[in-house]
C-alpha cells in the first residue's frame, strides 16, 4: 500500500520575514522527540522528503532525519507554502507509486488531508497543529460500476506532546 506521510513544522519563533522563520528552542525539540519516536518505533521513511521553502518547515526536516537509518534527503518543492493551492499537490499525490511525505504548513495540510480524504478540504478532517505528524495509507476499492477507486485512511497520528524527550546522549 503506497502511504503519504504530512507533517507540519513545529514551534517558530516570531519574525517579520515569514519566509525566514526559524524553530523555536521548544520546536527543535519537538522534532527531534518526533524523529527519536520514529527511530524507537523502527519506523522508515520515504527515501525523500518534498518540504515548503519556509525555513521552519527545512528545519523541521533536518531534525526529524538525524537518527534515521537510511537517512531520507529533503528537497525543497514549490507549492506547498500557506497560501498555496492544494489541489495541485491533492492531484500529483494521487498519482504518485512511491511513499511520499511533505513538510508543511496550516491552511495548506488540512485543506490537502481533507482533499485526499474524500472530504471537504475547508472542513478538514484532522487538525494539524505545529509538529502534528499523519500518516496515510491509499485504499484501492472496487466499485461494481465505476470501477476502482481511491481513497485514503488514516494509519497512524503522532503528536509532539505524546513523545517523551529522549535523555541526549553521552558522548
């Protein structure tokens, strides 16, 4: 089953440059706690990770992807700032073989979460507050007359509040 993993950035400290944001002391945490759950959980990734070209949404990347073996590359990808349209990327996800996971931002993750799953995308059906972390899995299903068709489920949530700081390690 082809999953699509959506996170959006954790905690950012205040700017006047939205664009050049950088994570909060409590962000870096949280993604890094966030990456250590996937590490504990033995948990992979896709091989690469698409992100918006916010710095918040970089950082988040590169701190989720320190403990991860084989580490994914992040790649920076137009459309998926706020204010950006996602029925593009609603369109390019459901085309797409391979496991695929953005770094994002609000309005844009719950809009897309509420495209890909058959729902209103200005009603979203999961709230994704800084740091939410979804995974979802696509869903072939028959249907008698139409044909297949897709739909996608929820397979997993992690929030940064759920996963316990990891002690730094000694060196």
């Amino acid at each position: 089953m082809t999953r699509i993993y959506l996170l959006r950035h954790t905690d950012a400290l205040p700017g006047s440059s939205d664009a050049r944001r950088k994570l909060s002391g409590k962000g870096r945490q949280d993604a890094s706690s966030l990456g250590q759950q996937l590490v504990a959980a033995q948990t992979s990734l896709p091989l690469k990770i698409f992100h918006s070209s916010l710095v918040r949404a970089r950082e988040t990347g590169e701190l989720l992807i320190e403990g991860l073996q084989p580490k994914p590359i992040l790649l920076e990808k137009e459309g998926l700032t706020p204010g950006d349209n996602p029925h593009e990327t609603f369109l390019w996800l459901r085309e797409r073989k391979e496991h695929t996971m953005i770094i994002g931002h609000n309005p844009f993750l719950e809009q897309l979460a509420g495209w890909l799953m058959g729902n209103d995308p200005f009603a979203g059906p999961v709230t994704f507050r800084k740091g939410t972390f979804l995974c979802l899995e696509k869903q072939i299903i028959p249907h008698p007359k139409q044909g297949p068709f897709q739909r996608w489920s929820v397979k997993w949530l992690l929030l940064p509040k759920l996963c316990a700081p990891f002690p730094a390690k000694e060196i």
